[in-house]
C-alpha cells in the first residue's frame, strides 16, 4: 500500500518550489496501534502510537535512503527496519512518519496485514517507502 503525504509534507514541498527554506525536517519511524484510515487532512493526534515493552521510535538517516525515478515517479525507499517486542497484546496497524524539526506528521501508511503481537513479545519489519509524483 502507497503512503498518504500529509498536507504539511506537501506545504513543505511547496514552500521549496517557491524559493522558499522550509526547515530541514529529522524524520522518525512510528508503529501505529489503532486501525486508521489515513487521510492528508491528519494531524499526529489521529495516531495512537505503540507503548509495548522493548518498542522505540527510529530516526530515518537523511543519507540511508535510496532513490529512483521512473516515469515522472520519485521513489525513495529505507533500508529494512525490525521493531523489537519484548511483550505482547496489541496489534500494530500501521507506520507514521513524523517530523522532529516541526513536530507534525509527515505521512502514514495502513498495513495490508496488520501484526498481532504474541503475547510473549515478537518482531515486525517494515520498509519504508516514500513515493512522490514530480512531474506535472
């Protein structure tokens, strides 16, 4: 499933084709627990993040990622990130990027299969891909 852009991503975009400096946005890796239905209008507030023992948030490295474009279609994608739980009982939904710099929601991603954790904890592993129309 593609990622739905936030309207604050896409207003950053924006301001950059404008001439405009945005502020350098520090990207974090989310696990989402409650099934939502991502939409550009969401704030960081729609997401209810993972609290499982032994789950972090992950900063996603400027120069870790690797981009491709093909067909006016800019795809940029994160190497392989595994979520670690050290006990279980919920389900995680999805992934949420956020911003630190801005400290608002970049984009989102609803899972096709969500991932029930075992009770006695497990891991989950979750490519992250950013896909961006650049041509008109």
């Amino acid at each position: 499933m593609t990622a739905v852009l936030n309207s604050e991503l896409i207003s950053n975009r924006a301001a950059y084709t404008l001439g405009q400096a945005p502020p350098i946005p520090k990207p974090r890796l989310r696990l989402f627990v409650a099934a939502v239905d991502p939409t550009c209008e969401d704030s960081i507030t729609d997401y209810e993040e993972c609290t499982l023992a032994g789950y972090a948030s992950v900063p996603l490295v400027p120069g870790n990622w690797s981009c491709s474009q093909a067909a006016c279609v800019e795809t940029c994608t994160y190497p392989l990130i595994t979520f670690t739980f050290t006990a279980g009982g919920e389900t995680i939904y999805g992934h949420f990027v956020t911003d630190d710099t801005s400290g608002g929601l970049m984009f989102s991603e609803l899972w096709t299969t969500p991932f029930a954790v075992p009770s006695s904890g497990g891991s989950v592993q979750v490519t992250v891909q950013w896909v961006d129309q650049e041509c008109p």
